[in-house]
C-alpha cells in the first residue's frame, strides 16, 4: 500500500474517533434537555463509531502499518434544537461519506485490491447511515407540534443499544 493511501486511513481513523466526540457531544446536549433516550442514541452512535475506527485501526495493523493518532477539533455542543442536532449529525454522516468514497478512489487508482474490499463494508455502512438520519430527521419534521409523539420517539431511543460484530 502507497503511503498517500496508508495516511488517508490513517486520516480516516482519527476521523471515525472525532465523529464519536461529535455523537457524545450531541448526547450531552440531549441530556442537558433532559431527553434522556435521544441522548443514549447518540451515545450508542459513539460506541459505533469507535467502532469503525478500531475496524480501521486493525485493518492497518494487519497489513504492517501503523496507526497514528492527532488531536481533533471540538464539536458544536449546542443546538437550537433536537431536530437541529440530527440534521447537524446528517450532514456530518454525508461528509463521512465523501471521505469514505474518496478512500475507495485512492484503492481503485492504486489497484489496492484488499483496501478496496476492505473499504466495501464501510460504503454499505453509509448507506445505512445516511438513511437512518433522513427517516429521523423526516419523523422529527413530522411530529414537531406533537409532544406525545415526540416523547414516544424519545422513549423508543432509550432501548437502543450497539453489539459490535467481531472485528
């Protein structure tokens, strides 16, 4: 593997871990708004997030290179509101995306056949991603004058929780 692609992965990686920062930031919020259940789905998107970055971090480990590790930015840790937060976690999903695409680019130009099937999973984890935040922030849009449904979307989040398969 060239060096251009082991530092995007590298890249990558860091990333993965600030958009975990990202997630509990968000959950801080939600649990400063007392919403407890929106807040522990942004905590279980942390966790699967630091995920994704572990998936790349063993990935560089098993083909002999090194992970590296930087500083990261601080995230927004206010919203106007939960629907705000989601459309924020949307957009910071389709940046994901770009990234993630932009890895596959650098793997078909090098002919990096097992970075390329390496970096399918994380295409296919996009897309469940980006759809996941639109049929939210769509419901959210949806009940927006209906408390009750508000609170029953906020109950239903609070059962959410994260299995990691194996790496």
């Amino acid at each position: 593997m060239n060096e251009t692609l082991s530092k995007a992965l590298n890249d990558q990686l860091n990333y993965e871990l600030y958009s975990a920062h990202v997630y509990l930031a968000v959950a801080a919020y939600c649990s400063g708004e007392s919403l407890d259940g929106f807040a522990n789905f942004f905590m279980v998107q942390a966790e699967e997030e630091k995920f994704h970055a572990m998936k790349i971090y063993k990935y560089l480990n098993d083909r002999g290179l090194r992970a590296t590790l930087s500083g990261m930015d601080t995230p927004i840790n206010e919203y106007s509101s939960v629907l705000d937060a989601y459309e924020h976690a949307y957009k910071h999903e389709q940046e994901v995306t770009r990234r993630i695409y932009h890895l596959s680019d650098l793997a078909l130009n090098d002919r990096e056949h097992a970075t390329i099937q390496f970096l399918k999973w994380f295409i296919d984890e996009q897309v469940e991603e980006e759809s996941m935040f639109d049929t939210i922030i769509n419901k959210l849009k949806r009940i927006e004058k209906d408390s009750n449904a508000f609170f029953m979307m906020d109950a239903e989040f609070a059962t959410r929780t994260f299995t990691p398969p194996a790496l």
